[in-house]
C-alpha cells in the first residue's frame, strides 16, 4: 500500500493571539484505514483565457477518496482561474493560491472546469484517485 | 497589514518510483491586489448531536461574491466509515472522510452559493475557519 501523507499549516497575525492550525491526513481510499490511495495524475499546464476547460481528462471512478490539489504559479496579482464543479462556481484560484479538496466525481457530469482570467495562467495539479476509466483507442 | 499564510506539504516515498516531496505556500492575499486578507471566522467547531441531515455552514447571502474568500475544513472523527459531504449551492464537492481536511477558494458569487455539510452519521465534529476577503 502507498502511504502518501497531506499536512497543512495555516498562520496569521489577524488576530490578537498568533494563530497556527496544522493538520496531517494520510490519503487512504474510501472508508478505510488499510488501503491509501495508489494512483496518481501529476501535471503542470498552461490555461489559456477564453475557454473552460476540462482540468481531469480522464474519468475518475465515481464517489471514491479521491483528492485534487490545484496550484496557480501565476506571478501576476490580477491572474487568476475560476474553478468550478458540473458548472458550479467554487471559487477563484488567485496567482500563488492552492487548493487541496476531496473530489468525489459523483456523477458523469462533475468535472472539474477551469477558466483562466487575465491572462494565461501555468496551473499544477494532482490527483490521487482510486482508479480511472480508460478510453479505449 | 496581516499575514496569512497557508502551506501544503504533499508526501510520499513509495507512490511512485521518485519520491514525492511537495511543499507550497500561499500568503493569503485580496482579490487581485497584494494586501493581506482582513478578515476570519473561526477557528471553530461544529458537533451535529444528533440528526444527520444536511446543515448550512455558511451562508452565500452574507459574504461578497466574487472575493478571494478562503476555507478550512477538517474531520475530526476517527471513524473511518465516517464522512461529511460538502455540497456549494446543492454541488457536491466531495466527501470529507475521517482525518481528512479541506483547503479551497470560495467565491460566494451569489446568495444561493451555501456551502453545506451533511454528516454521515450522528455526534461527528466539524472543524472549520473562514478567511474572507
């Protein structure tokens, strides 16, 4: 089994008291703490403006444990990528931002999409998955 | 002006036949400006005692829309069986399993753009903080 391990550090001086919140997960499958996830889509590309785009190609099997992590290397501050989920609005990706989120692609229609504002935006992602269905060639 | 910020650290030795080694940070920033984000809700906890049906977390009527808004969220349970699935304007985004956390842009880019959360089972905490912008 494949151990891979997810932590986050979140700090702030927004408040009177330093604020610091960690949290460390080991991505296993769905409902399990025997098996971690084994699979794994890994790329840096480029967004053009003017489209939405499918950001996960390929077809992740439905309601699994599967986890996306989206980063925007843009250095511009006006740059940004507007997720969204089955034409649903997530939220902006602004440049430097990342994201980390379970996607459960619980139906044929929850892609992913992706649209990039002002300009081309490079965008890394991952996705540990618990399996793929393969087109056929 | 505060400083926020957020790192993720993604590892693994045996995943692949590299190691992988991945570590970002992000200073949390407004939207397409580099002044530090003002605002938090939280740290807080949230614990459904009992009825597990689907609760409003925050609502999309209260925040301004199109923003840089960012949430936190983690499952505290221990449960592996246990999850919490995170719906945005009735969008499921995925299902938050036991020790999994959550980091992701909210744009609230209008009032009916709620996210909810709809434990799997009964008396499961909740933990969450809102950055907005």
């Amino acid at each position: 089994m494949a151990i891979t391990t997810a932590a986050v550090t979140l700090t702030s001086d927004l408040l009177s008291d330093n604020m610091s919140v960690s949290a460390s997960t080991t991505c296993m499958k769905a409902g399990t703490t025997a098996d971690g996830l084994d699979q794994i889509e890994y790329a840096i590309v480029e967004i053009a403006t003017g489209d939405q785009y499918d950001l996960i190609c390929s077809t992740p099997t439905a309601s699994k444990g599967s986890k996306l992590y989206v980063k925007n290397h843009s250095i511009d501050e006006t740059y940004y990528v507007e997720i969204m989920i089955d034409a649903q609005a997530i939220g902006r990706l602004y440049a430097g931002d990342w994201m980390f989120i379970p996607a459960d692609f619980h139906d044929a229609n929850a892609d992913v999409e992706i649209t990039a504002l002002n300009g081309t935006n490079k965008i890394e992602y991952a996705l540990l998955h618990e399996g793929t269905a393969l087109i056929a060639s | 002006m505060a400083t926020t910020t957020a790192t993720i650290t993604l590892s693994s030795t045996d995943l692949l036949s590299d190691e992988l080694a991945l570590s970002t940070t992000a200073t949390l920033t407004g939207a397409s400006n580099s002044t530090g984000i003002t605002n938090t809700e939280g740290l807080a906890r949230k614990t459904l005692a009992s009825g597990h049906a689907e609760y409003v977390l925050f609502d999309g009527a209260s925040y301004t829309a199109a923003k840089a808004h960012k949430l936190y969220l983690k499952n505290t349970s221990t449960d592996a069986g246990q999850s919490f699935k995170i719906t945005i304007n009735g969008e499921e985004l995925g299902l938050l399993f036991a020790g999994d956390w959550a980091f992701f842009p909210w744009s609230a880019h209008d009032n009916d753009c709620d996210i909810k959360i709809d434990p799997s089972a009964d008396s499961m905490t909740l933990e969450y903080m809102l950055f907005t912008d």
